[in-house]
C-alpha cells in the first residue's frame, strides 16, 4: 500500500491545485436547491448525485465540502489525466494521505466504477464518498448492491423561484400551484421580464457566463458524442448524424412527435437501434419522452417528444409551443410528478399524478391539464397552464408560478 501511495503522490498535489482552483470560481450566490439541501435532508456520508451537464453539480460537491469541516479531495474521471488511473488505488492513496472523503466527478468514464465505489465503501468505512454524474442511466447499470451503500441524490434543473435569487439575491418561498394562501410576490413587469429570461436561458447556472448559447451547443454535442455512445455498442458516425438531424427534426416539428418509418428508411437503420437511441437519447437528458398511460411497451417514440432542457428550443430557435408544452412537462416532473400524454387531445394535453412514496406511477388522483397562452381555453380539463399570464384564475395556473415549485 505504501507503493500505491508514493505512486500517486505528485498526482495528489495536482488534484488538490485542481480543487483550489474549482473552489475559488464558486460562485458568492449559489443556488438555493444546493444552499437548503442540508436544512432539508441529511447529508448522505456516502452518495452518488446525478443531474445533466452544466446544472451546478460539482458547485454542490464542493460547497458542502467546504461546510462539512472535513478535509475532502475533489477529482474528474473525465479528466484526461487521471482517466486510465484505478479508482480503487487512486482513492485509497488519498486516504492514506489523509483526507476524510472524496468527491468523484462524472464517475461512470472510470473503469469499472461500480465495484471500486463498493470496494471504497467496504474497506473505508470511516471516509466520505461523494460521485456524480451527468446521466440516470448510472442508476441502471452497475448498481447492484449499491443501493444499500449509497444515497442516491437528483439534481432539477434551476427552478425560476432559484433564477430569481441569483439575479436579484431576494428569496421567495416554494409554492404548490394547485394549492397556495398567497402569491410568493407581486408578477409586476420586472418579474415577468425576467421570466422571459429564464424561459430563454434560465434552466441551468451557467447561463450567467459567457457565451451561453455556444456553451449549450457545446454540452448538446458532448452529450450526443460521449455520453450516449458510452452506453450504447458499436455506434457509428451515421448514428451520432441521427441523433444530431432528430434533435434538428425535433427543434423545427410543428408537433412533437418522430415518424420512425421515415427516419430508418432515409438513415438506413433498424427500428431496434432507433428505439435504443432514443432510450439513451432520454437517458442521458437530452430528450423527455411522453407516453400514453399504462402504455409499457419497451420500444416506443412516445405520444410527444420534447427537448429535456426546455432553454434548448430557445438556443436553436425551435417551435415556441413545443418549448411551452416542454417546460410544463419539465417543471411537473421536477416536482415529483408522473406526466403522461391525453389520448383525446380536444380534451387536454397532459395527464399528471403526484408521486408519493412507494406508490407506483399514476396510482394518485389523475389531473388533467391544457398548456397554452394567456387565453388558452381549459377544454374538459381541470386546469389551464398559461404562458404570458400574470395572475391565476379559478382553473389558470400563470407558467410562471408553476416554476416556483422548487
């Protein structure tokens, strides 16, 4: 072991000038999700936080690090100097020097991860283990027997009730749209400008450096490129094109939905590989794929497909009303609710059931819900979300109180 540690010893002193320089660029307001988590939950000694790329996860990491009074080392496993490292030896020479934890960024491009972070937890009772990573499909792949051992955290996206504090450094409570005494504020111009702001850019934090739009261009190609050919075998070029002409397709439809047939015979591709793609596609966060309820089926394109980061339509100047209907699906699920398509559309657009406990998806009461603007009509539905709408009515909800969910 002490081989091991002499090894590593210069790559110890890399990573800790790597962590000074990760915590200095940590922002003086960070977002409220990462500020109240320890006031609202315990503080898992060991964990795996997932959320996509760019929402803020290492700025969590190391925030709470630094509150925890413990002396913690943080590392990428996408950094392409410590890539071809073993996990297990590189964590365990950490330890010995004696650091009480680890933060793991992007845990999944190091080899064999999952048996090193069981190894980790085994042998190292004492210590913090604290990975990320940018995709859910880390939950379905190499878990076995991590469950009991790690804490299992998702990160949403950055709510408008978050966008507003770190624009205006004012804190307004959480709201339940369907039920709620008082508005969390007044929707004056001001607040409503910058709801238009947040529409457009606002879902992730680092939208407030430069070059957004590029930035999102460039996560969208990393994510296309790496994360969904990490998961799927033997992709090829022409499979990486049609994933990038289905995002375009998507950006453009006027209704959200793929014509298979159409895209297997013009890519010359199987109807499985579709199908695959489009599960790592939503996997990874690139895609929300809605279904009709009760509709199992494993190979499915769904009743509508949205872009998972509502801000994406605004990056590729894509269909307003999709961006809509996108962000309503988004906010609802990051407020733990199930949502499904309305197989009659002249009655609704979405069906939406509260997750609670261990309760499978839609067991609760189902809500149906219209998305559309200020003088949207609910139809048969029990409520009306509105965009452009300032206050709610008997059956409107303003879209910008449902993204104060959280």
């Amino acid at each position: 072991m002490y081989i091991i540690f002499m090894t590593y010893l210069d790559t110890i002193k890399e990573l800790e000038i790597v962590m000074n320089r990760k915590i200095i660029d940590i922002p003086k307001r960070v977002r409220l999700w990462t500020v109240e988590y320890q006031s609202k939950n315990f503080l898992p000694k060991n964990m795996i936080l997932t959320g996509l790329r760019g929402i803020g996860k290492s700025t969590f990491l190391l925030y709470h690090a630094q509150k925890s009074n413990k002396r913690m080392l943080y590392f990428s496993a996408d950094n392409p100097n410590f890539s071809g490292e073993n996990l297990y030896n590189l964590v365990s020479a950490i330890f010995i020097e004696g650091y009480d934890g680890v933060i793991i960024d992007e845990v999944h491009f190091a080899k064999d991860w999952s048996k090193h972070l069981k190894s980790l937890y085994d042998d190292y009772p004492d210590r913090n283990v604290w990975a990320s990573d940018s995709s859910s499909l880390i939950l379905r792949q190499g878990t076995a027997d991590m469950s009991r051992r790690y804490v299992f955290v998702h990160m949403p996206f950055l709510s408008f009730r978050e966008f507003l504090y770190l624009e205006t450094g004012v804190e307004y409570e959480c709201v339940d749209p369907f039920n709620f005494k008082k508005l969390p504020l007044e929707p004056n111009a001001k607040i409503l400008s910058l709801f238009e702001e947040y529409k457009n850019h606002g879902t992730r934090p680092f939208y407030q450096e430069k070059n957004y739009y590029e930035r999102s261009l460039a996560i969208l190609e990393k994510t296309l490129a790496s994360d969904v050919s990490f998961f799927v075998p033997h992709i090829t070029d022409d499979n990486l094109r049609l994933m990038t002409s289905i995002v375009g397709t998507l950006s453009k439809a006027a209704i959200p939905r793929l014509q298979v047939r159409s895209l297997c015979a013009d890519w010359n591709v199987g109807t499985d590989k579709l199908y695959q793609l489009l599960e790592v596609m939503e996997a990874v966060g690139v895609l929300k794929i809605i279904r009709f309820k009760n509709d199992n089926k494993a190979k499915s394109s769904g009743a509508k497909i949205f872009f998972a980061d509502p801000c994406l339509y605004s990056v590729l100047n894509g269909n307003v009303g999709n961006q809509r209907e996108s962000f309503v699906v988004t906010l609802f699920q990051e407020s733990n609710y199930s949502v499904f398509a309305c197989k009659d559309e002249t009655e609704g657009d979405f069906l939406i059931s509260k997750k609670t406990g261990n309760l499978q998806l839609g067991t609760n009461p189902i809500i149906k819900i219209e998305v559309g603007g200020k003088n949207k009509e609910p139809k048969s539905s029990d409520w009306v979300i509105k965009d452009n709408s300032d206050y709610p009515s008997s059956n409107g909800i303003p879209l910008w109180l449902l993204a104060m969910s959280w």
